[in-house]
C-alpha cells in the first residue's frame, strides 16, 4: 500500500477488519491508485469498438468483473485511444498472459 494516503489504508483495512471482502478491498486500493476516472460521457470515439474487444477478451479467459470499476474503464480508454491513434489494437499482446 506504498504511496496511498494514510486515510486509504485506513479505509482498506476497515473493509477487510469489518468481514468486507477482498475484491471489494482491493477494489478501493485499485481506484485511489488509478484516480479520477472521467464520466462515460467523455467517451472518446471508438468506445464501442474498444468494448466489444476488452469484453471478447474478457470472456474467453473467463474473467469475472466489475464494468463499473476504475480499472476497467481504464482500460477501454487506453483501447480506444490506440485505435483513435491509427495503431492497431494490442489482441496479440492480450493474448500472450493467457498461454
């Protein structure tokens, strides 16, 4: 928990304290680590195309997650950035964690 604020270790370690669970814990350390995250409004062009991916992705290794949290629309950014940059989309490199 390097480099969070004092009163988010407090608040990650009241969850866990408290019979909270672990996702919902890490959950809070992940968001205070990646920060104000913009409103769907700001969605930048490619945003649908950037989901069908990361969702494709998503699904062929079976993960559960939260469509709501930090993370993951981070990660729709990032990916929709990349096609608005003319770059093709990393699946091969999505690929390789997997094997």
């Amino acid at each position: 928990m390097a480099k969070l604020p004092l009163a988010t270790i407090r608040e990650v370690l009241n969850i866990v304290d408290s019979g909270g669970n672990v996702p919902d814990a890490m959950r809070r350390t992940q968001e205070s680590l990646i920060g104000e995250i913009p409103d769907e409004q700001d969605e930048p062009k490619g945003w649908d195309a950037a989901q069908e991916l990361l969702d494709a992705e998503i699904a062929k290794r079976g993960w559960r997650i939260d469509k709501e949290s930090g993370a993951y629309r981070m990660a729709l950014r990032a990916l929709a950035e990349i096609a608005q940059e003319n770059l093709s989309p990393p699946s091969n490199h999505l690929a390789w964690p997997a094997s």
